[in-house]
C-alpha cells in the first residue's frame, strides 16, 4: 500500500505580537488570570492587509524550502481554514497561484480548530487514490478577524498564523500515516461557533463560545479519540513518542495526557507563545517540533483535536 508521509513542515506566526499585558488595557482581564487558566503569554496578530492566504502562502514557502525542491513538484494544495479571505475563490486557490503552481487540485476544508486533521485525511486520501503525490497540508487561520474582541471569556484565547506540511506518497512501509479517525456532532454546534455567515447576515460574524463545556468535551474526546486511533494503528500509548494536540488550553492538554497516562513531557505545547491559532495550531506545534530536533524519524505522533461542530479527531503517524 503506498504510505503519505511528512516530509517537510514550516510555519509562519505575524510579526506583530499582543501580550496579556497589552490586552488588559482594552478588555477587563490581567496577566495572571489568563496564565492560570490557560497558560497563555502572548498571541501574534495579522497585519492589516495580511490575510489568510499570504500566512499559508509564507509557511508553504518554508516548508517547500526544507523540502529542497521548486512548488511545480507539488501537485495538491489543502487549507484548513474558517477565516478565508473570500468566500471564493479558496485560500488553497490562491495558496496555488501566489507558488506559481499550475496543475493539481486545490481545496479548503473548514472544520474549524479540526481542520488540519481532516485536511490530512483528504490529503491522504488523495494519495491512495493516486490523484495526487505530493500536497500541502496547510492550517491557516486569522482568528483576530472573528474574535469580538470586548469579549473577555474568547478574545483572550485566540491568536493568528499558519503551518504547512508536505504530504508524499512513499513505499516506505516503515514511515507515514497508521490511522486517522474522524468524528462530528452537531448537535453540539450552539457552543462554539460565529454568530453570523455570508448566508445568513451576509458578515462572517463574531466567535461566541461556552468555555467550559468545550472544555469539558475537548478533554474527553480528544483524550478517548487519542486511544482509539492509536488502537486502529496496532499501538498502545506506551508506543506513541509524542503528543502534538491542538493547542487550546495548556491546562487541556495536561487534563488529556493525564487521561492517556503519557507523560507531559511527550507532549508539544506551543499554546503559550501562539495562543489558539484553531487550524494551524497542530502544524505550527509540528514546524516547531521538528525544526528543534524533538521529532525524529521513525517517531509515532498522536494528533488530536477537536473544535466547532463540534467536530474531533486524530491522526496517528509515523515520522
Ligand atoms: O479551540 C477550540 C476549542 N476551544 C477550547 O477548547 C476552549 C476551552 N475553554 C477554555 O479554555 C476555558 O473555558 C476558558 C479559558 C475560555 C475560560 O476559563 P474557565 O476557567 O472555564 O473560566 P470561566 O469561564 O468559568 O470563568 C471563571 C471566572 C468568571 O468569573 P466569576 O463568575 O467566577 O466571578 C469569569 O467571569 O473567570 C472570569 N473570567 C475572566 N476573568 C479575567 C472569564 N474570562 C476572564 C478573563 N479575565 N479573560
């Protein structure tokens, strides 16, 4: 069976950065709370003009650049995203045309804070069915636009940026993607979501959510998803090296390795430096992982998220 494996990563976080200092000049919150409760330093925030597709266009430079090869070697581009610069064309469209790639499908994929993990799966699902070889993976998102921002319980939490990864078709049965899992209920869609839409108010409205209760259904889900993802790989949490999970609470992520029984030190934590970037959190934890050493090849990597659908997953590969 052909293998898609990860060859190269990159990343982009926007120059500008807010700190939870900064923040509390304009929204009644304070340094220490946001800390405690979500172990938060500092976001990074788009530049007027910057849009989604130029982060996801600057993180695909970087990772085609690891790569060692020109972008007409790729041949599908995938953004997850749910802050698009248009409704059409798609971010990967324009993704596509700002690397002079001109051949090879390109698609957005809006899953929300999911959405790098259904994205591989499309992406996967790509290569096996022999449409393409070689793919972006791309989570972009620019959160700042959607936040309400005089909103202390969301605004706090949030940040922009994107993440790449390339995706290759290999005969490498040693390396790649042992399983991936997919899941939604939208039943518990009035807890996270925007309060608008092109076809509803004709805006893209602004981010609400119940933090408490996504709180509590992202550390069961994504904890128990982890497990059954890693059992359809043929592996127990004892074989799995590291840990990337969406990166939205730090205090999730201890709750979630704590459930698994896995060390906190096999889990990639980026939150505090990126807030939640919803999409592009797992690829920017994963550039961050592997520019620095810690993932090695042969590595098995547990990836789960879980964000408005709700929708949750994971992917379970090796490096
Ligand atoms: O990425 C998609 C998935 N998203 C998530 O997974 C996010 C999950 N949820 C969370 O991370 C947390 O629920 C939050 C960080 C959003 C909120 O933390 P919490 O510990 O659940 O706080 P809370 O909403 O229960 O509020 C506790 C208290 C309240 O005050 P009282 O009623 O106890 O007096 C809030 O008004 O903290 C207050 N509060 C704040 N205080 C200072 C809420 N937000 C803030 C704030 N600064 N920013």
């Amino acid at each position: 069976m052909t293998q898609s494996i990860i060859t190269a990563t990159g990343s982009y976080l926007p120059e500008k950065i807010l700190t939870n200092d900064e923040l509390s000049k304009t929204v009644d919150t304070n340094d220490t709370w946001i800390r405690e409760r979500t172990g938060i330093t500092q976001r990074h925030i788009a530049a007027e003009g910057e849009f989604t597709s130029h982060m996801a266009t600057k993180a695909s430079q970087r990772a085609l650049q690891m790569a060692g090869y020109d972008a007409d070697k790729i041949d599908g581009v995938i953004v997850a995203t749910s802050t698009p610069d248009s409704t059409m064309p798609s971010v990967a469209a324009k993704v596509q045309a700002a690397l002079g790639i001109t051949h090879g499908p390109a698609l957005d994929v809006a899953a929300a804070c999911t959405g790098f993990v259904y994205a591989l799966s499309v992406a996967h699902g790509w290569i096996q069915t022999g449409i393409a070889t070689r793919i972006l993976v791309i989570g972009a998102e620019s959160m700042s636009k959607i936040v309400d921002w005089s909103d202390r319980g969301t605004c706090i939490l949030f940040g922009d940026g994107a993440g790449a990864v390339i995706l290759e078709a290999s005969d490498d049965a040693t390396r790649g993607v042992r399983a991936l899992a997919l899941e939604a209920q939208g039943e518990f869609g009035t807890l996270l979501g925007t309060n608008g839409g092109i076809g509803s108010t004709q805006t893209a409205g602004h981010l609400f959510m119940e933090g408490q209760e996504v709180f509590r259904h992202g550390v069961e889900k994504m904890a128990s998803i982890t497990l059954s993802t890693a059992t359809k790989a043929g592996l127990n949490m004892a074989d799995v090296d590291w840990v990337v999970p969406h990166q939205a609470n730090a205090r999730m992520i201890t709750m979630i390795a704590r459930s698994l029984k896995v060390s906190a030190s096999k889990c990639v934590v980026t939150v505090p430096h990126h807030a939640n970037t919803s999409a592009a959190s797992i690829p920017l934890a994963l550039d961050e992982a592997n520019r620095d050493g810690r993932l090695k090849k042969g590595n098995i990597i547990a990836m789960p998220a879980l964000g408005a659908g709700l929708t949750w997953g994971c992917c379970v590969l090796s490096w």
